[in-house]
C-alpha cells in the first residue's frame, strides 16, 4: 500500500465532494437562509443547531462559528432535550438539523416538540428525500458519494462537507447582516485576534505622568537624570504640554562621541526633534507595523494627540501583551 497515496486520496475525495455540494446549492437556499438571517435579527431569535454522533461535533463548531459573528447560537443536543433542554427553545428560534441519513430517530423524536415553525427548520441532510428532509423548510444538500474512510463506514466525507456548508452558511450570515472587523472584535475581545482588531495604544502605553520629561531649557545632564529615575527607554523634551522632540540612548551615545562636555550641552540641540509619533487611538496591531518597519525600527515611541504628549509605547509592551513580529508582515 502506498500510504501517501492514500493520505492524497481522502483528500481529493472530501475536496471533490464539498465542490460538488458547492453546485448544488441554489439561488432559492440562499434566499430562504436570508429570511431567516433576518427575521433572527429583528427578533433577537437564537440559531440552535442539533445532530448525534459526529454531526453533533460538527454542530457545535457550526453554533460556534455563528456566535462568533454575532447571532447568538447553540448546540442542543436531541436526548438532552427531551429531557429538559427544551426549555432553552423559543418560538422566535430557528434550528439547524444535521444528518446524513436524514432519518437520525433521536432528531425526528424530538421535533414534535421543538415550537419552531417549518420554514425556520434547516435541514443539512445526506438525502433530500428523508423524513428530515419533509419536514423542513429549508433543505441543504449534504449528500456524498462515499465517505473517505476505506470501509466506507466512519464519517468522514460526510462531516467535512457539512462542516463546510455550516461554514459557507456563516459566512452569508456575515454578508448579509454586515459584520465588521469591529464587530467581530467585539465577541473576541481576549484572544490574539481580538486584540488585533480592538485593543488601541492607550490601553498598552505609559502615561505621561510616569514617563521622564523635561522642558527646551534642561540640559542632557538634566535629561539623563530623568530618565534614570524614570526608565522607560526614552525622554520626552516639552513646551507646555505639547512635544517637541525626544531623547533616546542612541542620541545620548552620539552626543558624547562628538564632545565630553556633552553633559553640559542643551537637550534641544541633541533630542531628535521629528520623531515618528502614535495617536492614543491607534490600534496596537497598526502601532506595531509601525514601529517594526524596516526602514526605521523604533524600540519606543511617544504617544501624541493633537501635539501633545500623551505617554510611551515600548515595543516590549507590545510584545508582552501577545503581539508578534510575524503579525505585523
């Protein structure tokens, strides 16, 4: 037996199997899934999605991949519910039922029971013939030619293509109810992608208050002093309250290379006058594409609104909170 041969095979199968799946959905699907799309919207109605086995598996990431575009769905489980869970449907719901068979007895026991009315019933069935299927509204085929399992027995074919028709489901979902990046965030707030989308520089930077600061008249020695007793990788020279430039170790470094009697020198003729600045609204994924540019690497930067200073953003923060170089490419 060539193994990788078979390994490419179970591939090409299931692929082949959810392209087929691809053209049987219609123009007619679509517009009823709409319907109910937006009917669940406009009475706060949940999605529930139900099925045994390994479609139950299937189920719950389908319920999940919908919550986390914001239409509140869950996986019911058909015995649990008629021992209770129930009472977790409305009237106002809408149900996905997954099998491929399309005569699951755990599904058609409990539907009697289930106060949803037909056209909101989904059925994501192997055969658009099945008892399921005569009792939905909508019909979703999921038939396959074999699974891709060797014995033909273990869902395999089966499972991805509903999986992936649950996914394309969500997706129209997110089309037509117009979820944003900020809406999406908006249910992902700790994860990594979350705080890609949300998460701005005023909740990462140092504030002003804590960051060293000096005004145009100090000199490097008055600079260094600061920095010492406030170590934040930089000093911010002001007018006021608004910025003028900054003072770095590199700038330090430079000045002394040119004269000892640096320390005496005015920090206005030393600090780097134009630096590359951060708004407090900027997200923390654009501050790090930023400051991880090639052309000018910035290991801190201050953080500006309307000229004045506002903190310091150090790329150690930015690190810390969970970003990465390879996120900002």
């Amino acid at each position: 037996m060539n193994h990788s041969n078979l390994f490419t095979q179970v591939l090409l199968t299931e692929a082949k199997a959810i392209e087929q799946a691809a053209l049987r959905f219609t123009e007619d699907n679509a517009k009823r899934l709409i319907s109910v799309y937006e009917l669940l919207a406009s009475t706060g109605g949940n999605l529930i999605v139900s099925g045994v086995g390994k479609s139950g598996h299937i189920g719950t990431k389908i319920a999940a991949t919908f919550s986390s575009l914001g239409l509140p769905s869950f996986f019911l489980h058909p015995t649990e519910a008629m021992h209770g869970d129930l009472g977790r449907v409305t009237k106002s719901d809408a149900i996905i039922l997954i099998s491929k068979s399309g005569t699951t007895e755990e599904l058609l026991n409990m539907l009697p029971y289930v106060q949803i009315p037909t056209e909101r019933i989904i059925a994501l069935v192997g055969k658009v013939d099945s008892p399921i299927a005569r009792k939905s509204g909508i019909i979703i085929d999921a038939s396959v030619e074999k699974e891709a399992c060797i014995n033909d027995l273990a869902p395999t074919t089966s499972t991805t293509v509903a999986l992936a028709l649950g996914d394309a489901m969500a997706v129209l979902y997110e089309n037509v109810m117009g979820v944003s990046k900020e809406k999406f965030a908006v249910n992902h707030p700790a994860g990594l992608l979350g705080k890609s989308l949300s998460l701005t520089v005023d909740r990462l930077m140092i504030g002003a208050i804590e960051c060293p600061i000096v005004n145009e008249a100090a000199t490097l020695q008055d600079a260094i002093l600061a920095m010492t007793q406030k170590p934040v990788g930089m000093c911010a020279v002001i007018s006021g309250k608004n910025l003028l430039g900054i003072l770095v170790e590199g700038d330090i470094r430079r000045a002394f290379a040119k004269s000892v009697d640096a320390i005496n020198a005015p920090v206005k003729d030393i600090m780097t006058s134009k630096p590359t600045t951060l708004h407090s609204s900027t997200l923390a994924f654009d501050a790090l594409k930023i400051m991880e540019n090639p052309s000018r690497l910035l290991n801190v930067a201050p953080v500006v609104d309307d000229g004045i200073f506002k903190g310091v953003l150090r790329l150690h923060d930015l690190f810390k909170a969970g970003f990465n170089s390879s996120l900002s490419k």
